[in-house]
C-alpha cells in the first residue's frame, strides 16, 4: 500500500510538473541588442552552434515549409549567419540561385567559407546589408528567406516594407522566429542550455535568452503586418516558433 502511495504521489508531483511546463509563457518583450555581430569570438560562437543536431533539424523544419512554396528564380537569406541554411537549401533546391546578407562583415566572411567548403560557392554568392536598407533593386528577387533574426529588427515594418520593395510581383517571403508565448517548458531549456552548455561567449551577451525575450508572439507578428503593403500573407504557430509567409 505504501508503495502505491508513493507512486501515486511522483505520478500526481508529474503531472503537476508537466502542466506548469506545457503552460505559455506571458512575458513583456525585451528589446535585445542590436543587430549585428562584430566579436569574432561570437561569431565562431554561432557557427560552432549552427552545426549542433539541434539547429539540423531547424533547418530541416524551415526547409519542409519552403518546399510547401515552390521557390524558383533567386532566393535571398536575410540575416543568413554562418550560411549552413543557405549550403542545405542549395542541396536540396538545384535550380536555384542563392544571395546570402547579413550586417556583419565577419559573418559573411565566416559564412562564404562554409559554402565554398562545401561546394556551392558557384551557386550562392553574399553581400553585407541591413534589412532595413536591402541591397537590391526593386522588383528583382523572387523569394526572401530569414530565420531567427526577425527579433532584432529594430523597425519591423520598415524590414517587411523593403522586403515588398525587393520582391517582384508575385514574390514570396518566408520569414521564421522563436515566438515569446512557447510552452514554459522552451524558456527553463533555454536557460539550462545557456548556463552549462552553449559557449560562454554567447552567454556574455545573454544569448539565447535575450532572443527569446525579444521574439513576438503571433498576434504581435499580425498586428505587425497590418502596417505593411502586403496584403497576402498569414502567421503559423509552432511549438516554440512561428512562420510568417507572405506574397507581393
């Protein structure tokens, strides 16, 4: 009798634990640093993380939901990192050609010699820019892809603004980012992680945890677009993430 007490009771105790961890987490968003990485030791930081199992199978999420749009023509990665996004979408899509920008020089320096290491330098090609301020000419891209950037930002608006400027009639975006209202069970994992396993230099400017304190929940991503030109678009929820897709 004892014994079922007792099992009962660490049943009853994990549940309990489970129901608290499955609810969302309602935090005010905290504005993160700015956009940009000039510390080359957190730019070694990202990179080591990117090839991590973890972030494979993000990168195996984003491309399943690419796939569901057919990209075609040139595709551009806004905020593209160390670029094993770009390398694996170069892999799976052979017709297309890539342009990866991001606002650190070191960043593309890093990621230009992840492509041509594995052999897509032929295909993909880097610019420095701000999505604020694309580097393209109106009308000229056919898709725009970013992930995990979206919550530094610092205009939102005028981000998705320059993305419609760039697009050419018919042009999709696709745009992937934590969102703020994850299970609270995301943010103890996150912390955890950023106390014991990720590098510290990451933990120096507080990442992932800020990241994840500044991402907006999927209501704020619509009230979002409402101020922009796009009139075709829609917001899906994941489990810790949200996409945001839209046409010109």
């Amino acid at each position: 009798m004892l014994l079922i007490i007792i099992l009962a009771a660490v049943l009853v105790s994990f549940l309990l634990l489970l129901a608290v961890a499955s609810r969302s987490v309602t935090i005010p968003r905290q504005i993160g640093p700015d956009e940009g990485i000039d510390d080359n030791e957190i730019v070694k930081a990202y990179d080591r993380i990117s090839q991590w199992p973890q972030f494979r199978v993000i990168r195996r999420i984003i491309i399943h939901e690419l796939k569901r749009h057919y990209p075609q023509g040139t595709l551009v990665d806004v905020g593209c990192g160390p670029g094993y996004l770009l390398a694996d979408m170069a892999r799976v899509f052979n017709d297309l050609k890539f342009i990866g920008v991001d606002i650190s020089s070191q960043m593309v320096e890093k990621a230009t010699g992840n492509i041509a290491s594995k052999g897509f330098i032929e295909r993909v090609s880097f610019r420095v820019g701000d999505i604020q301020e694309l580097p393209f000419e109106s009308n000229s891209l056919d898709f725009v892809v970013s992930t995990l950037s979206l919550h530094h930002w610092l205009q939102p608006s005028q981000g998705f603004e320059e993305i419609l400027r760039v697009l050419k009639p018919s042009g999709q975006f696709l745009v992937f980012d934590l969102k703020r209202n994850s299970p609270r069970l995301a943010y103890w994992l996150v912390r955890f992680a950023q106390s014991l396993i990720l590098p510290t230099a990451l933990g120096r400017i507080n990442e992932p945890t800020s990241s994840f304190l500044a991402s907006y929940t999927p209501t704020e991503i619509e009230d979002l677009m409402q101020d922009t030109g796009f009139t075709t678009w829609r917001v899906r929820a994941g489990l810790f993430w949200s996409f945001t897709w839209g046409q010109k």
